[in-house]
C-alpha cells in the first residue's frame, strides 16, 4: 500500500512531514500487510483556560489491486487552567564609596585605586560570580560619582582637599555559593588609594569604606 496524501483540516498537507521511522515520508512509504507503524508532527497550539481545539485529518493510498483507501481520524485537545510558574534569583549590587582626604601641603592626583588587589579604574573587571564596575553609585540618597583617574585633590585646608567617589560590586543572580565571596571591609590592603603628587611622588593608604547591599 502506498500513501498520496495526509489532510489535516487545520494544518494542511502533512505527508511529507510524517516520516514514518523518523526516516521515510508517507508519501514515499511503501507499506506491507500487517505493517503498524506512525509518524510524529508537532505543532504549536495557544488556547484560554477551557478553550478546546479539534482537527481531522484524513490520510489516502491504493492499495497492492490499485483500490483506493482511507482513514478519517479526530483529535481534541483541551486547554487547562494550570498556576503560572516562576525562577527567582537575588542579585546584590555593593556600593562602594570611597573619600579620600588630602592632608599635604600640596595638589595631588589620585593615581591607582585596587579592591583586593583588583584595579576598579580600568574597566569593567569580572570575576568568579562577580562584577567590578566603576560607574559611581547612590548611597543614603547621595549620588556619587566614578572614580576618576589623575583627579585632582587640592592641598590640605583649600576647601576642595577631600574627593569623594564610588564603584559598585554586582553579583551574578543566584550566586550559588555567596559564603565563597567574603567581602571585610576591615581586612588589610582591602581598598587601596594611590595618590602622587607634581613631582611623581607617590603615595598609598587606606580610605573610608562604606558598602550597601541592594537587590
């Protein structure tokens, strides 16, 4: 028995899409007496709750003594009401700001600034489960601006001897082991700020650290 044609009422002519096996179209099919064998469509259906969707199909051959066959089949696929479904992940974002007060007797420029050994002046630096951006940030209400490299930081008692900046540290979403990442503001060398002055002297020291976490 061989196949001309599978007519779907909604979908069309489905012949050459049924591959029987996986492998061989229907309408290439030869079949013999006794065979059973079927073929996998899919298709995309979008329905309301309690909406239903109906089609038929009639599938045509000859058979071995050229008589024509057919087969009439329907199918009903009902739409249920099912609660939707979500993935949460909590992403925390640190702000991190820094002031640097300049107590010389002269200009200085703010020449390096590390996190752990990490330069936030370059740019974006990612690490295992997070991100180092030096984009400035807000923290109680007050913006603050990047961190800007060779800042001026006028002599001690000009009114203009203390910059104030801020970068952030991003968290991967649903960072699995956040007890790995152990961010203590208190540890030696944690932040950095290197300054020089016109003479290309330079000099390191710790800064205020304040760190906020924010979803």
């Amino acid at each position: 028995m061989t196949f001309s044609s599978l007519l779907d009422d909604k979908f069309g002519e489905l012949a050459d899409e049924c591959l029987v096996g996986g492998v061989t179209k229907l309408s290439e099919y030869v079949a013999n007496p006794g065979d059973v064998f079927s073929c996998v469509i899919s298709r995309n259906l979008q329905g309301n709750a309690g909406d239903s969707h109906v089609n038929k199909a009639d599938v045509k051959g000859v058979d071995a003594d050229g008589q024509n066959v057919m087969a009439v089949a329907t199918e009903t696929v009902n739409f249920t009401d099912l609660p939707p479904t979500i993935d949460l992940a909590f992403a925390p974002r640190i702000v991190v700001v820094l002031q640097i007060k300049n107590t010389s007797i002269e200009d200085v420029q703010l020449a390096g600034l590390t996190l752990f050994d990490q330069n936030v002046l370059e740019a974006d630096l990612v690490d295992d489960g997070f991100t180092f951006r030096n984009v400035g940030g807000v923290y109680n209400e007050v913006a603050y601006p990047a961190c800007q490299l060779n800042q001026t930081i006028q002599y001690a008692g000009s009114g203009s001897d203390t910059y104030l900046c801020a970068f952030v540290i991003d968290f991967v979403a649903g960072l699995d082991d956040v007890s790995a990442v152990n961010f203590d503001a208190n540890a030696g060398n944690a932040v950095v700020a290197t300054v020089k002055d016109e003479q290309g002297n330079m000099v390191s020291g710790n800064v205020t650290v304040q760190l906020v976490t924010q979803e």
